[in-house]
C-alpha cells in the first residue's frame, strides 16, 4: 500500500508535534516543582550527579518524585532543543524520542551523563562531514549507556583530576563507535524490535563489563532501588497525559475513531512513523490508549508506580508514534505474563514488571505474524531479560532492548524456517518521511 506524505502529513501537524512535546515537558516540569520543596529537589538532582546510575536506579528514591521528574524535563528539554536546533523532521520520531528521554531521565540518564554521548556524535558527524539532522537519533539513543560516564566519575578508584575528563571521553568514545554498530545490527534483526540502540547497546556493553571485569579488582556492582507502591504524583501525571492525547485527538477528528483504528492495519515494523502514514490525531489517540493499557496492566498485577516504571509508560507511550498500538503491544504483554506464571517469580517484580512494558519493543513480530508469534516473543523475551542484564553490568539502560533484539533474531528465523506461510518476508513500501 502506497501512502502520500503530501495528503496525511499535514503543517499543521508539524506545529502541533512539538506543541505536544513541549507541554509535556512543561507539565513534568510543573509537577515537579509542585511535588517537593526547592531544597529537596536541589539535593536530589545533586544527588544523581554523584550516582553511578546502573540499572536498576530509581531516582524517586535516591532523590524525590519532585527531583526525579525536574531532572527528566530538563533531559526532554535538552532533547528537544537538540532536534530542534539540528532541524529533524517533524515527524513521530520526535515524540518517541523526546518520551523516552524523559522516561529513562527517572531511572539513570541526568543532564550531566547525557552530555558526551551528544558530543561524540557531534564529532562523528564533523569528522565524516555528514549532516547532524541524520544523527539525533544517535545522540539521544546512545545514552542508553550513559551509566558508564557516572561511573567512570564516580569512581574513587581514579584520580579527582581524571574523573571528569575520562568520564567526557568515555561517553563521546563509545557514541561514536556506537553509531556504525547500530547501523549494522538493524540488519541482524531487520526491524522487528524497536529499540536498535537497545541491541547494539546491550552488544557494546557485554564488551566494556567483561573488560572492566577483567582488569578491576572488584566485581561491578549492580543496583536494586526500587520505590514500591503507587506514587499518586505519578498516577496523576500518566492519566492527565493520556486523558489529554485522547481528548486532543478526538477533537481533531470530530469524535471519529475510525483513523485510530486504521492505524492497527501496520505492522510496526521498524521503520515506522504513524504522523506520516496517518495523522498526529490518530496517532495521538493511539499513543493515549497505549499509555492506559501499560498503566491498566501495572495495576492489575499489583505492580509499581515509581520511576523505572512511568518511564517504562513513557517510552511505550512516544514508540505508539512509531510502532506501537494495541493490537500488536497487548501479545507480547500476555506472554510475558504467561511466562512470569512458571516461574517462581511473581509478575510484579520489578524486571517482569519492566519486561512487559519495555517488551513491547517486540510489538512489530506481533503485528507481521500475528498474535500467536507475539505470545511466544513475549514469552521468550521475559526469561532472557531477567539473566541478561548482570553480564552487561548494567551499563545498558536499555536492557530490554537487548533482551528484545536477540528474541527477534531468533523468532524471526524459527517463523521464517518452519512456518511454510511466512517463508518469505513481506516487503512493505515504507513512506518517506518528508525533510523540512
């Protein structure tokens, strides 16, 4: 099926995507500010400075929920001026990035440790005289690793002098070798996980800990903060957010869910962008109900709403830009469910709590070979998350998406090599997303 940027990509549409992301931010930030008393939230971002942030990090703990979201709208923020003044295409992307920005700025990223990874790939760009508008995508991504320049500061084993330098170097370093790494593992995977700096993050990071673990005298220590219960601040935050996308949507359509619908019919199989194939209403209405699925399913498994988890929301809530819609999330959600029921963990701990949100990384298996395949990833994906994320050191805050890149490798190949009807893959025209 052909689509026509110039009938469904509206201007409009392109004022109205970072006037949803800017309200965003300005919401978590208000929030904020609202939540704790100034001093809190100075010594809470302080605070995360000062932490070597490897998974898992809750920032509601190690700070405040007032501190933790301050913290993640000035990550957005950053993000946003970052796309904006590189001119990216105003296009879903932006809303998945900025999202997951915000959402891992809960739970690891600052905008102290963020910082390298931007000008590492800055420097590739000006070293292989390539526009940067090509790479935002790569600045914002790479800081999946952003733990490593916290603990490279952080570390009382290297001289004061050193720490921030080594820590400036590290980060730039390992985004620009980053960027041709991610370039190749799309093809390993060919699109069916959405998070390819996920892979090709979990790939550099199983590299750097087995090195560190070689030469340190200490084994790499992992984290385990995480803020039980429901933080209302939070609950408030995901229902007002979700509440709004859908109400906005629908007054754009005029009450017609019909365009919500047909964005069902892809398959979310990266590349994917449902502003340029659809319409910013449809997507934003989809994008809402994606966000109360993931928070209905927290709730039902008398789960956690704290800061890995809303930013677990977050991102699925920016990649139902992209790729994500019920219909293909809501599988691969029951698989992980289903496999958390043989093990003798619970659903709600914390790793199978993430693993269903961030799992729907998965969703495009779902949506090219139906919901059977999408149990079976979800499934598979739930107990490879949960041994995968202590050889990387937790370096990878995209530990899922690690996860989700060899499940789709393997899924792809099993479905591919037994099933006669999906022998050979369909090749779908992907849209062009148009250049400012």
């Amino acid at each position: 099926m052909k689509f026509s940027p110039k009938t469904l990509f509206k201007k409009d549409d392109q004022k109205n995507v970072w006037s949803i992301s800017f309200l965003t931010c300005a919401f978590i930030l208000v929030l904020g500010l609202l939540a704790d008393s100034p001093e809190g939230i100075l010594k809470g971002i302080l605070t995360y400075l000062c932490t070597p942030d490897v998974l898992v990090t809750d920032y509601y703990v190690v700070g405040s929920t007032g501190s933790a979201l301050v913290n993640s709208s000035i990550v957005m923020f950053i993000s946003l001026f970052l796309l904006k003044a590189a001119r990216t295409p105003l296009t879903g992307n932006i809303l998945a990035r900025s999202f997951l920005m915000a959402g891992f700025a809960l739970f690891g990223k600052n905008f102290v440790n963020i910082l390298p990874f931007i000008l590492g790939v800055y420097i590739y760009c000006a070293v292989k005289k390539l526009p940067m508008v090509n790479y935002t995508s790569a600045a914002l991504y790479s800081t999946a690793l952003a733990p490593i320049v916290s603990a490279v500061v952080t570390n009382s084993d290297i001289s004061a002098f050193l720490r921030i330098p080594l820590g400036i170097a590290s980060g730039a370093l390992i985004s620009y070798i980053l960027i041709p790494i991610a370039e190749h593992s799309f093809g390993a995977h060919m699109g069916y996980t959405l998070f390819n700096y996920g892979f090709a993050g979990g790939l550099l990071a199983l590299l750097i800990a087995s090195f560190v673990k070689g030469v340190s005298h200490h084994d790499i220590a992992l984290a385990s903060i995480w803020n039980e219960g429901i933080d209302k601040v939070s609950l408030f935050f995901i229902i007002s957010l979700c509440s709004f996308l859908i109400l906005w949507g629908l007054t754009q359509t005029e009450g017609d869910l019909r365009p919500f619908f047909r964005i069902m019919r892809h398959t979310g199989k990266a590349p994917s962008d449902f502003v340029v194939t659809d319409s910013l209403a449809a997507t934003a209405i989809n994008m809402g109900v994606v966000g109360f699925i993931a928070l209905f399913y927290i709730i039902a498994i008398n789960g956690d709403l704290n800061g890995p988890v809303l930013g677990a929301i977050l991102t699925c809530i920016g990649f139902a830009a992209i790729g994500i819609h019920p219909k293909n999330m809501i599988p691969i959600m029951l698989g992980v469910f289903l496999a958390s029921l043989m093990m003798h963990y619970d659903s709600a701990m914390p790793s199978l709590q993430l693993a269903a949100l961030f799992g729907t990384a998965l969703a495009p298996i779902s949506g090219t070979f139906g919901s059977f395949y999408g149990i079976m990833a979800g499934f598979l994906h739930a107990f490879l998350v949960l041994t995968i994320g202590e050889p990387c050191g937790g370096y990878n805050l995209y530990n899922n998406g690690f996860s989700a890149g060899l499940v789709a490798i393997i899924m792809v190949g099993f479905i591919q090599g037994f099933s006669k009807k999906w022998q050979k893959t369909v090749e779908v025209e992907v849209p062009m997303i148009p250049q400012e």
